[in-house]
C-alpha cells in the first residue's frame, strides 16, 4: 500500500514535472501582449489626392502631366518606442506593394507587434538587394510580378513605376516612364526613410492605431533635385538620374495623421 | 492494481520525455543516414577560392538535390510544358545549349545570347554575360519568365506545382516549412546546381600534385596562356570575373551592350563578363553570341580579328598600335593542348546530375 501511495506521488509528480514545461511556455508566449497596426498611404500631389489619368499637373520648369500609374515597393518595417527601443516587423513579411489603382494595396496591417508606446517609423523604399538573399524576398516575386515590378531579364525588382505624359510649350501629351531599381550589384538605389509621429502612437491588443502617411508625387520631380521631363522622359537604368529620383523619393514621404 | 500504476507511470514519463526526445531524434537525423534529409558532402576543392554563395544558408541536402534536379529537367518550369533549364544546359557539354550559336526557346523563339557553362556556380559573383543577376537563388526567375526562353510566370509554375502531388510530397521531404512558395524553389534549384563543381579536369591532378603530368605541348601551351591570357583568365576558376571589351567585332543584328545593360555606364558598353575556361573543348560555339566554333576561331580572332570599338581593352592595344595578341600557329596549337588538360569527364559524366 506505502509503495502504491509512493508511486502515485511520483506519478503526480512526473507528471507536474512534465506539464509545468508546457505551462511555462504558454505563459511565455502571452506574457508579450501584441496588437495590430495600420497604415494608410495616400498618395498625393502637394495637398491633393492624386487623381490618376483625369488631372493635369503642373511641376517645376513649366511643365505639366498626367499620371497613369504609381507604384512602388515599401519594405523592412521598423518600429521605435519612447525609449529609443526599436520593433523589427519580421523581415519576410515586410514587402509591400502600393499601387495608386489599387485601393486595398494602399492601407497595410502589421499584426502581432509587441504593445508599446511608439515615436517613430523607419522603412525601406525598394528592396535591399545588397543583403540578398533576404529571407522571404523571393516569395515577393509573384506578386512583384504580376505588377510587372520585376525586370525579368535581371530578376530585379522595380521599385518605382511612375507612368504618365507630360507637355511644355513646345510639346503635348508625350508619354513618360520612371522604372527605377537597383543596378546589379553596381549602384544601390534601396533608401531608408525614418518619420516621426506627431504623437506617441500606444498600441496594444486592444487598440489599433491608424497612421497615415502621405506620398508626394510632385517631389519625384522636385526636391533635393530638380528633373525636367522635357530633358529626359525615360529613365531606367540610369546611373545618374536613377539616384536622384530616389533621393528625391526620401523627401516625398510625410506623417500625415496619426 | 499495483501494476496498472507502473504501466501508467511509464507512460507518463516516455510521454513526458517524448517531446525532447523528439527534437533530438531530429537533429540526430539530420546526420543520419536513413533519414531522406541528410547533408550532401559538398567537396571544396583544396585548388579553388572561397565560395561566394553563403551554403549555410542553404546546406544541399539528398532530398532537396533531387527536388532542384527534377524541377530543372522539368518542362512544366514553361508556358509550353517542354523547355526546361536541361534543354539549353546539357551536361555533356557542361551544361551549355551545344551547337546553338543563341539559345532556343519556347516554339523555337530565338535568344541573343549563348548559353553558358554550369559549373562552379557558387564560386561566382554574379551571373550571365553581362552580370544581370547577383544571386544564383535569383537567376530562375530570368529564364522561366523571359519570353523567348520559358516565357512563363513564377505564379503559373508555384500553381503547376502546387497541384503535382508529386512535387507536393518532394517540397515536404526538402523543406520543414512544407511549403510549395518562391523561396523553397528557387533554393531547390541552387541546391542542384550547386553541387555541380567541376575541379577533377587533368589540369587540376596537376596543379594538386595527384600523379598527373602536362606533356611538353600543354607545358609549352600553359606557359604562352600564362603570359597573353591569365590576366583575364585567371585562376583556377581561368577568370578574374570582369568585365572586358575582347574586341569582337559588333554584331549588328544584336547590337548587344553587355554590360552597359546593367550599369548604365558608357563605359560598360561592349563588356563582356570574362568567361570561365572550364571544359572550353566541349562548350563551343564560343563568345557571348557563339559566334565562333573552334578554339582556333577563337584564337585567331585574338591573333588578328581584335577591332577597335568602344572600351577596348588596353591589354589588346600592342606598342605598334597594332590590334590583338600576337600568337604563332604553334603557339596556338600549344594553347588548345592546355586547354583541352580543362575537360573533366567525371564532371560531364556524373551521373548525380544527368537526366536520366
């Protein structure tokens, strides 16, 4: 009887023994309390919306355009508390594809980041091909390729698509083409682009901050650099003006609300 | 009674071990032989330099070799179900589009440029004639979705993969994720194309002192390569990996930029990347275009067919001013000898990498 009474004890305590291990891990695991975050990009010329197609602008030097399509690849999201602390959103799920046609591709949810009191956002426009092979890059591709983001002869991401026509007094309704990517292993065009909130962004499981950040179109054109359409109307793979629209890029990104 | 609570016990205690067991039942696996994922012995020859690709990222294994090869024999990687990466990369001519000057696509859609050798893939920084590519991950995706060689999309082949059981259970043995996605593809691919190393050619027995010898002709034509080539031809890989202006006179019909498509930079324009001279004997037609059929062709070009165009190299720019590397008939002769100690049969005939 004593021996079954003992047995029984370690048996119980085998088994506590055994399923403590897996307790400590459940409570590990929600021990971190996350929650979501949304991003909403609006795409825009100065303070307007930008209207594809329909609306003509007008940029520096005089001239004016339409715009038939935006795209570009936003990627490497990273999250900075009040602390200087930095959230890195999982790498192979940070590739983004905006597209101005595309009302759902332009409103981003990032799920399971670690509650906090955010300050800041610093992202990556384009792809970083200098640290290829990043983990989950390739699996962008088909979306990248359906987009036609990806030049198929170098297995390059665009990361700019930026198609429309333009006129100045000499000329009207000439079509203009930006495709703008990295050139091998030559020239990186990959920028990084950090914005600060207006105010600390609190997320935590229960409440989803929306954050809203605006997209210049103008400033491809005029920023750091001035560029006229009427000097150059095709740029691709252009080792001195391909850095300067990305440059420009840098600046066209504000917070908008949050 | 008594009983009952022992058998209970035991099964408690093996349930409760299990899980750790299982984790290092795993990793011993890993190492052992029965399991269908073991690490593939990837030689590095002792003669070579360091491999530009991170292995360890992307450790070969038995079951993702046998993946990457099935999917690089397999038409399906096309929108017409029949060109595959084998079609233009025969193994018997290491991996090039043999007698095809430009390589052949879907319904016979012709390309600009000459398939080049596969061999010493991961020893390579980066990829194609012009260096387009810079990772051997990335390189797949140029072919299946350029119109004149698969002319397909990456979409369409995950799909057609996807619904293969076949290739359904040969994704779940390669990779602990399970999934059919880009990634596991293309990572497949390179672990086949990987493995391809080629460093057993007599030239290599030599160099590593394993009782080979040059005779007096490959000695003779070592010494002349030595001198008027393997400053572009360098190594044990016979390139240093440039780009260079060899003086091809322009092909109008193509009007090919090489580099230049890459860079942008004029001053890229009509470099080629400095091919590998690694089984030249079996990987003719020759130059970017295949534009030659011999190594004679290609000597002679050297000796007396090297034009003046845009960013010639000054190595073919003689004090005379005459174009070109002067080579005697003999000395020629020397050369092909020495090149032809650069085929390597194990290679072309390994059965680890032929399609059938």
């Amino acid at each position: 009887m004593k021996l079954r009474i003992y047995i029984t004890a370690l048996c119980i305590a085998f088994l506590i023994a055994c399923s403590s291990d897996n307790a400590t891990d459940v409570v590990d695991d929600s021990q971190i309390e996350v929650g979501d975050l949304k991003i909403n990009f609006t795409n825009t010329v100065g303070d307007e919306p930008l209207n594809l197609n329909t609306q003509t602008y007008v940029k520096n030097g005089g001239e004016t355009y339409k715009v038939n399509e935006l795209k570009y690849i936003i990627s490497n999201i990273v999250l900075t508390d009040t602390e200087g602390n930095q959230f890195v959103y999982p790498q192979a799920d940070s590739y983004f594809l905006i597209n101005e046609e595309v009302a759902q591709s332009k409103t981003i949810t990032l799920d399971s980041i670690d509650a906090n009191n955010y300050t800041s956002i610093t992202f990556g426009f384009g792809v970083d091909q200098t640290n290829y092979p990043l983990n989950g890059v390739d699996n962008f591709v088909p979306e990248a390729e359906e987009s036609e983001m990806l030049w198929s002869w170098s297995a390059g991401y665009k990361f700019l698509k930026f198609e429309g026509t333009y006129s100045t007094d000499e000329i009207t309704d000439q079509p203009f083409l930006y495709h703008i990517g990295s050139h091998g292993q030559n020239l990186d065009n990959y920028r990084e682009i950090s914005l600060n909130f207006m105010q600390p962004l609190a997320l935590s499981a229960s409440n989803t901050p929306e954050l809203n950040i605006g997209f210049d179109v103008q400033k491809i054109f005029n920023s750091d650099f001035q560029l006229l359409l009427s000097d150059k109307d095709d740029i691709q793979i252009d080792p001195v003006n391909a850095p300067k629209i990305v440059d420009n890029i840098t600046n066209a990104f504000e917070i908008i609300l949050n | 009674m008594k009983y009952s609570v022992f058998i209970l016990l035991i099964i408690f205690l093996s349930a409760c071990q299990n899980e750790g067991l299982d984790e290092s039942y795993q990793n011993l696996n890993d190492e052992n032989s029965d399991n269908e994922n073991i690490f593939l012995d990837l030689e590095l020859p002792s003669n070579f330099p360091e491999p530009t690709y991170e292995i360890e990222n992307n450790r070969p294994t038995q079951a993702g070799f046998e993946l990457g090869k099935k999917l690089f024999y397999d038409g399906k990687l096309s929108s017409t179900g029949v060109i595959s990466c084998g079609f233009c990369h025969i193994q018997d001519f290491a991996f090039t589009h043999h007698t095809h000057v430009v390589s052949h696509g879907v319904n016979g859609a012709l390309g600009t440029r000459n398939a080049p050798s596969l061999q010493n893939m991961i020893f390579m920084e980066d990829f194609n004639w012009d260096g387009s590519v810079s990772h051997l991950d990335a390189q797949p995706i140029v072919p299946i979705t350029t119109e004149f060689e698969m002319n397909e999309s990456i979409t369409n082949v995950l799909t057609k993969l996807q619904n293969d059981e076949e290739y359904v259970q040969l994704f779940n043995a390669a990779f602990e994720n399970d999934t059919i996605d880009t990634q596991n593809m293309l990572r497949a691919i390179s672990q086949f194309v990987m493995m391809m190393v080629s460093a057993d050619s007599k030239y290599d027995k030599v160099v590593r002192n394993e009782g080979s010898h040059f005779n007096e002709m490959e000695e003779a034509g070592k010494a002349v390569f030595d001198q008027k080539c393997a400053g572009c031809h360098s190594g044990s890989l016979f390139t240093d990996q440039s780009y260079r202006n060899n003086g091809l006179p322009i092909d109008p019909q193509y009007d090919d930029e090489g580099r230049m498509r890459v860079t942008g930079e004029e001053a890229d324009k009509y470099k080629f990347k400095v091919p590998s001279l690694r089984n030249i004997a079996v990987t003719f037609p020759y130059m970017h275009d295949g534009r030659y059929q011999t190594l004679r062709d290609v000597l002679d070009h050297y000796d007396s067919g090297v034009v003046q165009t845009q960013n010639l190299d000054s190595v073919f720019i003689q004090e005379n001013g005459q174009l070109g590397i002067p080579l005697t008939e003999i000395e020629k002769d020397e050369i092909i000898a020495y090149l032809n100690t650069l085929t390597d049969d194990n290679f072309l005939l390994d059965d680890r990498f032929s399609e059938f």
